[in-house]
C-alpha cells in the first residue's frame, strides 16, 4: 500500500507531458534498434504509442515473432538479412502485429548501424502509414495550392523577414522569390505606409490576431509609372506547442477593382459637376459673368489654371471668315486658378485684347473647331502654349505639365476657346478630360452666344432709346430739373420708358412721363414716335387733358401697345401746375416743412384704350416745391405690395432741401434693385 501510496504521488509531481513542437513530434516517430540475431534491444516510447508494447514488453524479444504475423515473417527476416550483410537501407511499408491483435499498416526506414566495438544492429524509424499518408498529402496539397495560388504568400520569421515567397507573389511585387529570402518585409513593400503596414504586423504578431483586407496603394518596381493596389492579410504563425514561429502574410492584387472603383467615382464627379455647371453657368445673358461661371467651375475641379478667350469677332458679332492658318485676336474674358501660381501672370488679363499666331494652340483649337490636347508639357510645347516668350518661362517656373484647350462652339461657330492647365495635379489629361471639358464648353458656349446677340440687340435698342431721349435739360424759367434714365439689367430687354422737358411759350414748361407696356427695339420706336407726337401737340398750346386725348388717339393706331403717361404744365408766372394722367404712378410733391404726398389725380385710363376723356388737375408750386414724376420701374416689384412701395418713395424725399442729382441717385438706390426686370424714366423739378 506504501508503494503504490508513492507511486501515486510520484505521478502527481511528475511534469506533464511536452505538447507536440514538430513535424516528428506530429507523426509519433518511432525508433526500434535489433541486434544480429533480431532481438529489440533500443524502444522508444513512440514504439510503446505506435505498437502498443511497453519497453519492459519488447526488450530482448525477437521482433519478427513479437510484431510480424507468421505469414509476413519469411519475408521480412529476408529484408533483414539483406540489411545487415550489404549496408543497404530499406524503405516501405508492411503490416505490423499490434498488441491489441490488429494489424497496422506502418512505414519503415530501415538501416544498418555500427558501434564504436564494430558491432552490427539494425535501426528501423516507423511511423503509422495512415498518418503519415495524411501528412504528406496535406504537405503536396500545402505546396500545390502555395504554387498555384493567385494570392500572393509569404512566411516571415518574427523579425519580418522573408522565409518563403509564392511565384504569385513574385509577380505582384515584380520580385524574385530568391531576391526576397533573407530581406526585411520593409525592403520589398512598394507602400508610402510601410511604417504602418509594419507596426500593425507586429501588433498581429504579438496578439495573435489576424488582421484582414488592409488596402493599401502604390507603385510597384515592375511598373512604377502606374498606380497599383493590394489587399493585405496577416495571420501569426504557430507551431503545436504554441510557440511563435513568424508570420504569414497574403497579398491579393485588387489594381482592377481600385481602377473600376476610381473611374466610377471620376464619373460620378463628372457627372455632379456637369449638373453643377448646368445651374451655375448661364445664369445670366452677360458674357463676362457666363464665362466667369465657366471658369469658376473648372477649378479646381478640371483643371488648376483655367482661362476662357471669344474671339473678338464673335463678341462684336460680325458674321465668322472661313479658318486659315493666320493670327487670331483674342478678348480674355475670365481667368481662374485653384491657387497662387506664376502661371496667372502668364494668361492674359480679362478684358485685354490679345493676337495669338496661327502656330499657337489655342489658335489651332478654333481654326479646326476641335479640341487640342498635350497630356505631357515638355519645354519644346510651351512655345506654342504662351503668347510669347516671357509668358512661356513663367508657366515653366508654375509647373505646368499637362494642356488641354477645347473650343467654344454653339450652333455651328467656334466662339472661342476654353484653356485648361495642370500644375498642381499630377495627372495628365486623357481622352476622359477631353470628354468632360468638351460638355463644359459647349453649355456655356450655348449661353454665351445667347448673351453676346442679347447684348447686340439690348446696346442697339438701348443706343436707339438714349438716341430718343432729350439732352440735357437747357434753362427753363423757374424751374430747376433733374432727370434720369436706367435701363432694365441683362436679364431682360430694355424697355419704352420716357422722360421728356418742352419748352413752351410764355416761359411755360411741359413735363413727360410715360411708359409704353413691352421692351425691345419695337417698344423703344413706339416711345420715340410718341414722343414726336406730345411735342408737337405741347406747342399748340392744349391743356394737360386736351394732349392726352390726341395721343391716346394715335396710340389707338399702334396695334397691340398700350401706353401710360403723366403730362403737366408748369406756369412761372402763375406757379401754377397743370396736371393729367393716362394711367400712370401719382407723382410725388414734396413742401417744405410738411411731409412728402402723392397728388390725388384721377387715374384716367392708359393711352390706346380709346374713347377715354382726360381730366385736367392743377396745383401750386410754391417755391422750393418739389415735384417727382417717374415710371413704374421705380417702385414695382415682385416681391413687395405697390402701397409698401409708395410709402418707401415719399420716405426717402424727406429732404426736400437735397440737391437734385443727390435725389435722384437717392431714388434709384434706395428702391431699386440690380435685377429688376424693368427700365425706369425719372424726372424731378423744383419751383424756384
């Protein structure tokens, strides 16, 4: 009971077993040592694990009887024989008489051994066959799927340098698998990260986690001039004991799917920038501010520097001469850089005039009305790039690498031209750009046509407008005048607004205000013709009423227009003011000391309705009395109510003291704004 007490405890303290650390450890590798005559005289514990014998069990018996079936052993003591007398080895496997009574297929390495005394034995190293057949396919398969793998793969000792490369691997980095052997993980990575893809697998290796799907871009040594990306896996190696052996790491080569995802997404900002433009360019019919929108939109999203150029024939819309190869005269219109470059001191000032030989490219770009492209600017381009050498210096000190100039056609005319340069982006333009700047242009060269003949037809009905309203006011006995005339903005035609001062006898003065109802050159003649008619009708000497009734007659005689007016006449003599009114705003008096009213005048109907009478109204002017006429463009807008409006009018003429040119500038900024869609006529007197 002591003994086995003591065994007992002897097995308690006795260490456990080692965990299997390699492959020999793995297969059980057994070793069995026979002497001359066949009897065991060595047995390892593997032998006990892989026969079943213990060593007291096999020691100093014959192995062929303990272990070999009778059917098997002529056979075997022949293998035996062979091995002791000709030092040959033997290897395969045969079936082995387990201590349970089964058999076992076990393969054998069979040798001849010499001691130090010359003495022979037989050493026979055994491992099971089904296991080791096991091992030996999941090795092939191992190497097979390595080899073959598209995935790059690579095991790393625990200082990350390379013990094994795949080929795959060898064609993703672009080297050999034997040039990797030996090298530090960083020496081979083609990534600007490497110090981050280095310390996340040292954090793999020290916690055993494997980190999954890393993307990281670069440019290999195979072909540095592309953009190349890969899809990065660690995992810590192990042996069964746990020990750490390195690391693995998987490259897989995802360059195509990074290419598919950045061409998606540069369509997907062409597109948000083509819907971008399609707001933003055009909103207005002036060709300064289109272009600027153009400009404005490509930077920086297109190109760094961006200038657009018309030909100086377009914007003075004379009809285009055939293309040749001549010099051409450019008006700079917009000019936009991302950034502060020399670059901008190379491109021409908006506004200025330039002439551009006919071997330049922007030249080349409108005579053939297609786009011109240098993807890579060397020093033998920028000649035919600048207006001259000077211009040429600084964009080689900006750094400009890639140009791109693409015509301003709309409805079959080259316009212009849309400059593009590069400095600070490092991609060349390609075809894509070319595409893109082409979309670009020909939406603002649409708008910037419709603006340049709006502006034609605006500055030829404006001219015929200013050409019909009175000059300067000469001296008109007792009254001090002030008039003026502005224009509706570029979003809209100029209209019939009017002004007019009559001198009349008896140092009488008439004073107009009228409005004819449309724009355009037809509204400005309608206004010039009426016009012509109240002068003439001013010296016969009518009453207010009387002039209306005659013009409402001949505005009967114009189809389709309608006319409102404001006639007086002013008396010195008698400071008394005759007044009648077509339709028209009330005008403004303003006293001294009292607060500014509109006059209470019957409305009467516009001009060209018919059949209306006119009623004549009259007033006193004291002295220093101010009277305010003016068109609806004055007070009218889209947003406000007309009474709201009115009172903001007599609000700003509390000053009646003011000097005149100061009300009118008053007037015209305190209720006007800069995009009212409507001109307006004012004309303000003052009782002396």
């Amino acid at each position: 009971m002591a003994v086995d007490s003591f065994e007992a405890g002897h097995e308690e303290r006795r260490p456990a077993p080692a965990r299997p650390t390699g492959l020999l450890d793995v297969l059980s590798v057994a070793a069995v040592a026979l002497d001359p005559q066949g009897r065991i005289v060595f047995w390892t514990p593997q032998a006990e694990d892989l026969f079943g014998y213990s060593a007291k069990e096999a020691l100093g018996k014959h192995a062929g009887r303990l272990l070999v079936a009778p059917e098997h052993l002529q056979a075997v003591i022949r293998l035996f024989t062979d091995v002791l007398e000709t030092g040959r080895g033997w290897a395969g496997a045969f079936p082995v008489r387990h201590k349970d009574g089964g058999s076992r297929l076990t393969e054998f390495r069979t040798m001849r051994l010499l001691d130090d005394l010359g003495d022979v034995y037989a050493l026979g190293i055994a491992a099971d066959h089904t296991l080791l057949q096991r091992v030996e396919t999941d090795l092939a398969l191992c190497e097979q799927l390595i080899n073959q793998s598209p995935i790059g793969l690579a095991l790393l000792d625990p200082d990350l340098r390379y013990l094994l490369v795949n080929p795959a691997l060898e064609r993703i980095d672009g080297i050999r698998a034997e040039d990797h052997i030996g090298r530090h993980l960083r020496e081979t990575l083609p990534f600007p990260d490497v110090d981050t893809v280095e310390s996340a697998l040292r954090q793999v290796l020290t916690t055993g986690t494997p980190l999954l799907d890393q993307y990281h871009v670069g440019h290999p040594p195979a072909d540095p001039d592309q953009e190349h990306a890969w899809s990065l896996s660690f995992y810590r190696l192990e042996d069964p004991g746990g020990r750490i052996l390195g690391a693995a790491a998987s490259v897989v080569d995802v360059t195509e799917r990074h290419r598919a995802a950045g061409e998606a997404d540069r369509a997907r900002r062409r597109l948000a920038l083509i819907a971008d433009a399609s707001v933003r360019v055009g909103t207005t019919l002036d060709v300064e501010e289109t272009a600027r929108e153009l400009a404005e939109i490509a930077v920086p999203a297109l190109a760094d520097v961006v200038a657009v150029d018309v030909l100086d024939s377009a914007l003075s819309c004379r009809r285009m001469r055939r293309p040749d190869n001549g010099p051409e005269l450019f008006r700079a219109l917009a000019l936009k850089a991302g950034h502060p470059t020399d670059a901008l001191r190379a491109a021409d000032p908006p506004g200025d005039l330039a002439t551009y030989d006919g071997d330049r490219l922007v030249t080349l770009c409108v005579h053939t009305g297609r786009p011109v492209l240098v993807p890579h600017v060397g020093a033998h381009d920028l000649p035919r790039i600048a207006r001259d050498a000077e211009a040429g210096a600084l964009l080689a000190q900006a750094g400009v690498h890639s140009y791109l100039a693409v015509p301003l056609i709309a409805h079959g005319e080259v316009l212009g031209a849309l400059d593009l340069k590069r400095t600070d982006n490092p991609a060349p333009f390609d075809q894509d750009d070319v595409v893109l700047a082409g979309e670009l242009a020909g939406r603002a060269a649409v708008a910037i046509d419709n603006a340049r003949w709006f502006q034609s037809v605006r500055n030829t009905a404006l001219t015929l407008q200013r050409s019909l309203l009175p000059e300067h006011a000469a001296h008109h006995t007792g009254l001090d005048l002030a008039s003026r005339y502005q224009p509706a903005q570029a979003t809209s035609e100029v209209g019939g607004d009017w002004y007019d001062v009559i001198q009349l006898a008896d140092d009488k003065t008439a004073l107009v205000v009228g409005d004819v109802m449309g724009n355009g050159i037809d509204a400005a003649a309608t206004m010039g013709r009426l016009r012509t008619a109240t002068c003439a009708y001013a010296d016969l000497d009518l009453v207010p009423g009387a002039v209306l009734q005659h013009l409402d007659k001949i505005t009967c005689d114009l189809e389709h227009y309608i006319v409102t007016c404001v006639y007086a006449v002013y008396d010195p003599h008698t400071r008394r003011c005759s007044i009648a009114n077509a339709g028209h705003m009330p005008p403004a008096l303003v006293r001294p000391g009292d607060a500014p009213v509109l006059l209470e005048l019957p409305a009467g109907a516009p001009l060209g309705v018919g059949g209306i009478r006119f009623e004549t109204t009259t007033v006193e002017l004291r002295p220093d009395d101010l009277l305010v006429l003016y068109t609806d463009g004055l007070v009218e807008t889209r947003r406000h109510a007309i009474d709201e409006r009115l009172n903001a009018l007599l609000n700003l003429l509390d000053e009646p003291g003011r000097p005149l040119e100061e009300t009118c500038d008053l007037l015209l900024h305190g209720l006007r704004h800069p995009d009212e869609h409507d001109d307006v006529a004012l004309l303000v007197a003052r009782a002396l």
